[in-house]
C-alpha cells in the first residue's frame, strides 16, 4: 500500500507511485531527489540513503521538523491536538461535529466558515513568532494545503474547506514510521547547485520531478523555458557519466504541449503513465493530457 505525505503537496505523486515503483531500478544504494515537494516519492521508495533537495526553505523546514518527532509521535500529537483546541479549530478525525445549520448554510464550504477566524489568528501568531508547528497547521487549514508567503516574507494563504482528519493523522504516522526507518540528508538549495555536490554511485540513482512548464500550478510559476532547457543539459550531462535518472514530466495539457520535453525526450527510453490530473467536476482524468516517465537506462536495467 502507497503512503502518502503529510503535506498534501501540490503536484504530488502519491498516486502515481504503483506505476513509477515498477519502472524504478530494483536496487538502489543512495536515492537523490533534487525537487522534494512533499515526499510522497521518497517515503514509497526503497533505498539504503536519501539524499533529496528542495529550494523552499520552508518545505525543507517543516521536513525537517517533523523528522525529530519521528520516534516521539505521541507528544507530537498532544501538541498539536492541544493547538487545534487552543485555537478553535475544527478537528474531524476527534469526532468533532459541524453545526447541522452551518451545513445546511455552506454545503461545500462549511469547513472554511467555521475555521475562518481561527485560521486568521493562527495565522497572524505564526507571523509574529515563525514557530514550524504553527505553519504545520497552516498547512493542514489552509486553502489546496499550499506554503505561500508575500514577497515581505508574510504567510498570506486564505483559509481551506478543510481540517484535521483520519487522512492527515494516518499521513503523518506513514511520514513518522519511514523517518524512523531511514537515513535521510535534508538540503535547501538550487537544484544544479545540489546535484553538482554530490558524489554518485553505479547503484545511485536520481528521481527528478521537476516544476511543469505546461501545468497552471502556482508552484511552477516562476519556471519557464529556459529552466526547461537547463534541466535537460544537466540530465544528458548526468547521462555522459553513467549516472542513472528518471523523470516525469507533461507533454501535453489543457490543449498545450511541451515540444521542448517532447523533443529532448526522443533520445531516452519514455514510458507513459496513466496521470493523476482530473477533472475538477467529475473527478475522471481530464481528457488531452500526456503525462510521461522518462529514463536512461532501458528495462535490461530495471
């Protein structure tokens, strides 16, 4: 069974797992991930060492966070329940009931009435202070469970429809069991500044999920064509020195295509995978979209 990160990740591959499992080397000495998000892939890949990377410094931090409570989850979880009850907050995976007029009111959106002005003042008091347990339950309550501060360095995300539930706790003890289990190196850089101090081995290998050039994401906002460009002459320098990789990424969304990848793609050994984009309305993956793997190495090396 598939576990899935306690961050809810924008982008997450938590669903695409089974399918990324398969095609992944069998045997992996030290696991490099440049662009982390929130984990998913990590936690369901087996390997000897983690070396993974990620450029926000927030993410990194609340990675790192929640790694010292890995073999003391149950003070974890006291804190953190006592703050959703200092705070008001509504905690379903404890039972806690909705006001049936609240739902009858707001039939989709209850969880966001409700938590609105326990969310702001959570908010406000992690501004004031920064403590990482606070931005966790930012995480958790706010909207699409996105990280998002201003350019003054001010957490500014709206409240979400959402709250503390059995999937959030279950996340977490997945998160606790693997962090407990493991040998993980947590860094905060460029994605070529840390590939390019690392010392790789015949047995390493490198999982790329990199931000979406063609994806509407906020969080692939700030790349564009020419980080497109640079990612894959890093990949092929990477390739010149026998070290193994895999990335996915889109080649075509929403009516758009990704003729850089496309292209660059046609030198490697592709496979599709059924995508996890679906539709907003009908929940069914969303017509159009071609969402690949790519790799390296063939299936002699699988």
């Amino acid at each position: 069974m598939m576990k899935r990160s306690p961050f809810f990740y924008v982008g997450d591959k938590y669903k695409l797992m089974p399918q990324l499992n398969l095609l992944f080397p069998v045997s992996i000495e030290t696991y490099y991930e440049p662009f982390l998000g929130g984990g998913s892939s990590m936690i369901n890949t087996s390997a000897k060492k983690y070396v993974v990377n990620d450029v926000d410094k927030y993410v990194i931090q609340l990675h790192k966070f929640l790694v010292t409570y890995s073999k003391n989850r149950d003070y974890f979880f006291k804190c953190l329940f006592n703050l959703i009850s200092q705070y008001d907050l509504s905690c379903s995976y404890k039972g806690d009931l909705i006001p049936s007029e609240i739902k009858k009111k707001y039939p989709k959106t209850y969880f966001a009435k409700i938590n609105s002005q326990p969310y702001k003042q959570l908010k406000d008091d992690y501004n004031n202070t920064h403590k990482p347990i606070l931005l966790y339950l930012l995480l958790i309550y706010g909207f699409n469970h996105m990280i998002r501060f201003n350019s003054s360095g001010v957490f500014n995300l709206p409240v979400g429809n959402v709250d503390f539930n059995k999937n959030v706790y279950n996340a977490l003890n997945s998160y606790f069991d693997f962090a407990s289990q493991s040998n993980v190196s947590y860094s905060c850089l460029d994605y070529q500044k840390f590939i390019k101090k690392q010392t790789f081995g015949k047995s390493d290998f490198i999982y790329f999920d990199p931000p979406y050039l063609i994806s509407l994401s906020e969080y692939n906002s700030l790349w564009n064509d020419e980080n497109e460009k640079q990612l894959y002459l890093l990949l092929d320098e990477l390739s010149e020195k026998g070290v193994l990789w895999g990335i996915t990424n889109l080649i075509r969304h929403k009516g758009k295509t990704n003729k850089i990848f496309e292209e660059w793609a046609k030198k490697y050994t592709v496979y599709n995978i059924k995508s996890n984009y679906i539709s907003f309305n009908d929940n069914s993956i969303k017509e159009g979209s071609k969402e690949v793997y790519v790799t390296n190495y063939g299936k002699s090396n699988i």
